[in-house]
C-alpha cells in the first residue's frame, strides 16, 4: 500500500511539473516579442540607449498584462554582430518583429528580414530609400528627402539666403542630405556650392572649413553625427562668426549641445515635431516621463516610445500579419498622424528649430 502511494505521490509531482512548464510554454508562446538589435555601448551608443529609454517606457504604460516582451541585445556597434544578433533573434527567440538603429547596422539587416520573414523597423536611419530593398524591411524615421527638402526651402524663402555650400559626413547620411539639399534649393533658384567631406572620426576639419569659407557662401549646411558634429561648428565659429549654420535632425542631441556650446547659438536644423504644448497625450508623456528619468525625452526616446506602441496596440500577432499591417498603417501617436507611404517609409511630421542662448526653439511645423 505504501509503496503504491508513493507511485501516486511521484506520478502526481511529475504532472503537476508538466503541468506548470506546459502553462509557462503557453504564456511564453503568447507573448508579443520585440526584438531591438541594438548599440548599447560603444561610440554610437546614445541613440540606442535614448530609444530603449521610450520603449521601456512604453512598456510600463501598454502592457498591463504582460503579454510584451522586448529583448535587448548589444551588438556594439559593429554590423557584424547585428548581423548575428537578428538570426538569434529571429531563430531562437522567435521574435514578432525586430527594430534596429543606426543605416549602418541596419543595412545587412534587411536581406535577413525578408530571408526569415520576421518584420525589420528601423530607426534614426535617414539614408535615401532605405527600406525600398525589400517588403519585409521598413523605415521609421525622418528621411533625408523630408529633411533635407524642407530646410532648403527654409533657408530660401525664410531665411532668404541665397547662396551656401556644405561640410558632411563622408557616408549616406551626409551625402543623401547634400544632393537633396542642392537639388530643391538649386530649383528655388539658389546657389548651391560643392563643398567638403569630413569622417565621424576626424578631430580638425579646419583645412576644409578654409576650403569651403574662400567662396564666401551665406550659409554652410553641416551634416555629421554627435562629437564630429560639435567639432566642426566649433572650428568655423574659430574663424568665422557671421556665416550661418544649418543642419538636419543629429544636432537634436543632448551629446551635441553639451559639447558644441556657444558655438550652437543661431543653429536652424530640422528635428521630428512633438506638439508638447497643443497635444494634451503629447503633454502627459513629456510630464509622465520627466517623473521617471529627471529629464525631458529626446527626440529619439519619443520615437522608441512611439513605435512600441503601435506595434503592440495596432499590430497583428504573427510576422505575416504585422507586415500586412506595417504596409497600410495609419494611426495618431503623439508624433502626430503616421502614415506609411510607397517605399514604406512611416512619415511624420517635422518641425525646424532655432537654438537660442541654451534652447531649442519652434520656428515652424513642416510636413
């Protein structure tokens, strides 16, 4: 008797194991698993942390049952480590859907969302058509064609410069801004110098800003990234404190301020557009958020934020399904009205700033 009890006693323990791990299998498998390949050190390591900062926090605020589940993963910057972290990502962890930053790391990513079907948004990418390579691969970010269009058009009718030429960043980033640029203010009738290139790297481009200031341009457009970026705005206020600077979304960073200073005053540069005073959502996030972090949210942060919740809140629950979905979507989010165009890139609007004695001023919502 007692030793058939004990086969009962040990028969009713193992089920009752099988049980549980069956219930944490299921509760696994029905969960809505974002996968961000990201940069979480290194020297590209801001922006990844800036987007995981609006991702968590969209977690807190969406996923009251948590049914979401987001995997970070560090590839250091490096793009071949992205390249490793996505099939990890999309083979081992099953992601739903998988968000990357930086065109860099993102652009070997793309043939692998389409070889393993698993959705790719990516972020604080501006290169020219990125996501056009394939249906699998999509883009949410300000586009250089938006930006780039835009200030041009500032710059002439606005700002009624005529004449200027540029310094950028020797990559897509700078190079889609330069031809766009040229290409719109050019048509409005301006005159758009060849100017000079310079690496994200390189510490004195003062050679180069000689270079480009011998023609006497009004304006110079500067396009880089983070310590580069404040580098070369430094080195022309050396030498030149007249001609005015303008730019597109990277000098929207708190790195770039931080070490540009004073050289930044009168700086016009496009940015993505939160309408924290009008838009009462808008508004809550902003207070909502400076409760957590002692800080208002980048630009960056709100577009982490943003993109989580539409994929959790508007998307289907399989890879095909939030595909079918990216390529039609169109839902309000405090970035205003996202709307997926024809090389599936999600447009929001923009905003063109003034950076004034320390602050980031609204000159005008450009669409």
């Amino acid at each position: 008797m007692k030793k058939l009890l004990n086969i009962v006693i040990l028969f009713s323990i193992v089920f009752i194991m099988i049980f549980i791990n069956s219930c944490q299998k299921s509760n696994e498998e029905n969960k809505f698993k974002i996968g961000a390949d990201f940069s979480l050190s290194g020297n590209l390591a801001y922006w990844s942390l800036e987007l995981k900062k609006g991702m968590d926090f969209a977690k807190t605020e969406v996923d009251k049952s948590n049914k979401l589940q987001i995997i970070y993963e560090d590839n250091k910057g490096k793009a071949s480590d992205a390249v490793n972290i996505f099939k990890k990502l999309a083979t081992v962890d099953n992601v739903n859907v998988l968000i990357t930053c930086f065109t860099p790391i993102g652009q070997p990513l793309r043939d692998l969302a389409f070889t393993y079907k698993t959705p790719l948004v990516a972020t604080v990418t501006s290169a020219h058509n990125f996501a056009a390579i394939n249906d699998w691969t999509f883009r949410d970010f300000p586009t250089q064609d938006q930006q780039a269009s835009a200030l041009a058009k500032y710059v002439f009718e606005t700002m009624k410069l005529k004449k200027g030429s540029y310094l950028i960043v020797n990559d897509d980033y700078g190079k889609d801004g330069a031809k766009i640029f040229k290409e719109t203010f050019n048509k409005l009738g301006g005159q758009f110098l060849e100017g000079e290139y310079f690496t994200q790297t390189d510490l004195n481009m003062r050679n180069q800003i000689n270079k480009v200031l011998k023609n006497k341009p009004e304006f110079l457009l500067i396009i880089g990234r983070d310590q580069a970026l404040a580098t070369v705005c430094k080195q022309i206020r050396e030498v030149n404190k007249d001609v005015k600077i303008v730019g597109v979304n990277a000098f929207d960073a708190s790195i770039v301020w931080e070490s540009i200073g004073d050289a930044g005053e009168g700086i016009v540069f496009t940015s993505a557009f939160v309408d924290y005073e009008n838009n009462p959502n808008a508004k809550k996030f902003k207070d909502d958020f400076f409760k957590v972090h002692n800080e208002i949210p980048s630009y960056v942060a709100v577009y982490g934020y943003t993109i989580t919740k539409y994929l959790f809140e508007k998307v289907g629950s399989d890879n095909q399904k939030i595909k079918n979905e990216l390529e039609r979507l169109n839902v309000s989010s405090i970035r205003g009205e996202l709307k997926i165009n024809g090389v599936r890139d999600i447009i929001s609007p923009i905003g063109i700033y003034l950076r004034k004695e320390g602050k980031t001023n609204l000159l005008v919502k450009a669409e």
